[in-house]
C-alpha cells in the first residue's frame, strides 16, 4: 500500500547537514569546513552541536533564525 521508508541517513552524513545549516545560517565563510569538522568529531556529534550553539545560537533547524 505505501512506499517503503527510506533507510535513514548515516549519522554523519545527517551531522553534516546540521554543522552546514549552522554555518549557512550564522558564519558562512566556514561553510567549507563542515566535513572536516564533522570527521574529527565524529560519534561525538552531540556534542559538536552543544557547542555549536554555545558559540552562534540556536540550531537553524529548530528554529526560525533572522540575522
């Protein structure tokens, strides 16, 4: 009857997309950075996300965010 669910997206992968809006959002000329970070944080993504908030605000996901 329906589509089968896609498979979700590996965590880093998701990650990524994440640390991306953030830079997008708050500091673009870091934009190119986002894999490399991601990598070296790696199953410690949460916390990557943690201080990223910290350090720009809130997730651009999360919330609707006007510079």
């Amino acid at each position: 009857m329906f589509p089968p669910t896609p498979p979700a997206a590996p965590p880093l992968r998701r990650l990524r997309k994440r640390v991306a809006r953030f830079y997008a959002c708050y500091a673009p000329e870091k934009l190119t950075a986002a894999k490399a970070l991601c990598e070296k944080y790696g199953s410690r993504g949460t916390e990557l996300l943690v201080r990223m908030e910290d350090k720009y605000g809130p997730d651009p996901q999360d919330a609707f965010v006007f510079r």
